[in-house]
C-alpha cells in the first residue's frame, strides 16, 4: 500500500489502457493527473526493452517537469521491462506497480489452481507473471496467451466482429485448459471485461483498474463514490499529453473515458 501525500499524481500508458486505471483514481481526491499516452510508439508488446526504456525515461522527466513525485505504470510490458530502471534512476519518485496486486487477487480467487493469462507478447515473454504467481504457490498451473492484436484493434477502434474473433483466437485455448480465473495482463484489455464475460460467464476476471485500490491510499480522506452524484471533492484538472495524433486520442476519450471532469487538456509531447 503506496499512502500518497501528494495533491498530484501520473499515470502513463502506451495509449488508452491507461484510461481504465484513471477512471478508478479520479475516485480519489487529487486535484491534479497528468496522464501520458505513447501512442506514437504503440503497441509496446512489439518494442524491445532498451527501446521500452527510454521512452520511459523520457515520459517520467515530462512529468517530473510538474513536479510530480508520484507516477502510476499502467502498463504492464512497461512495468516488466522498465521498473527496475526506473527505481534505479528516480529514487525519489514513488512508482506504483499494477502488476503485483494482479498476481495476488488471481492467487485469492482461483479455486482449482488454474489461472490464464492474456497480454502482449512482450509482457507474456518476460515470464513475470508466471514467475511471481509460482513463487506464491509453487502448484498454480499457469497458462498464457500473447494477444498481438488486441491493442491495435482498441486503439483503432475496431469494429465489433474484429474483438470477438481475435478474442476468441487467444481466449479459446485456456478455457481448454479449464482455467477459472484469467488475469488480463494489459490495461487495454479492460475495456474487453463484457465482450469475455459473455464467452465466459463463470470466468474470475483480475484486471489492474479493479485493483487500484489495494495501490493507493491517501491519508484520513474518505474516497468519492461513482455511483454518487455529488462529491464533497472537486473533480481534479486532467491533463493528458499524447505523442501522436492528439485528433484521434480525443475520439478514443469519447469511448473510453468518463469525461465529467473540471477540465480536459490535452497536449503533444515527443
């Protein structure tokens, strides 16, 4: 648990997956988010680590331009190939992981020791995912699935028939494997938790943005409801950065993102 005394935090994210995450942490009452989107170098599951890195490096020293101290990766294939850089680099920068509390609600959950795993190909050649979950539980079987094409089709807002069929591509071979708790090891992939349920019902879905608040807590603060209609917060300024095309980053927001917020700022960034 990351107790955060900031009024500001960042968030980073190869594009939209990072949107997932923020709708959780506008529950809490910062007064500022800078979000980035590399959606320039999209998808990360195709990059190498070196490459993963500096980009990284580059997003953290915009952020710390503002003068935040507290940075979300809400991207697991950058959290498996940057953190430990990172920690190395910016010691007085707290980093919040999604990738740990994933591994743990999937050991909580599963009842016949069988958990899937769908990311990027990066993410999924990395191993973390699987390493951790044996280091907790030496007899979970652990199943994976890289998904190439999940990311470019969110990202491009592909169309319906496009997602199902690519999800039943990767989905298909662990419900064979009888698994009964899946991890979705891409924040992207949060916004495909309808479209899986509907193939499979029964399926335990662990996702980083349902985790959120095992990461944060900020002290005596009492969270805002979603469901309230009224907050005794004000909604923070979200200010979003985007190293490509900021014309279409604003068309996924309309799909992605819960816009009631004081104030939307988007701006370029290389």
């Amino acid at each position: 648990m990351n107790i955060i005394t900031d009024t500001s935090i960042g968030v980073f994210d190869s594009g939209i997956g990072g949107l997932s995450v923020l709708n959780a942490l506008k529950t809490y009452p910062f007064k500022k988010i800078i979000y980035a989107a590399d959606t320039a170098h999209l998808p990360y599951g195709e990059k190498t680590p070196e490459f993963l890195q500096e980009r990284a490096i580059a997003i953290v020293e915009l952020m710390k331009t503002f003068g935040i101290k507290t940075i979300v990766i809400a991207c697991h294939t950058s959290s498996t190939t940057t953190l430990p850089l990172l920690l190395k680099l910016y010691p007085e920068i707290t980093f919040i992981d999604m990738l740990e509390p994933t591994i743990i609600a999937a050991l909580n959950s599963t009842k016949n020791r069988k958990v899937g795993i769908m990311a990027t190909a990066r993410t999924i050649a990395t191993g973390h995912h699987k390493t951790r979950l044996l280091a907790y539980n030496k007899t979970i079987k652990v199943y994976e699935s890289a998904c190439p094409k999940l990311v470019n089709l969110l990202e491009s807002n592909g169309q319906l028939h496009e997602l199902n069929a690519a999800i039943d591509e990767y989905l298909t071979p662990l419900l064979e494997e009888k698994i009964d708790t899946l991890i979705l090891g891409c924040t992207h992939y949060a916004f495909l938790k309808d479209l899986i349920k509907a193939k499979a019902p029964r399926l335990t879905l662990v996702s980083a943005d349902d985790c959120i608040q095992s990461l944060v807590r900020l002290p005596q603060t009492t969270y805002r409801s979603l469901s309230s209609a009224e907050s005794v917060y004000p909604e923070p300024i979200i200010e979003f950065f985007v190293s490509g095309s900021v014309e279409k980053f604003k068309q996924s927001l309309v799909l992605f993102f819960d816009e009631n917020i004081k104030e939307i700022i988007i701006k370029p960034f290389k």
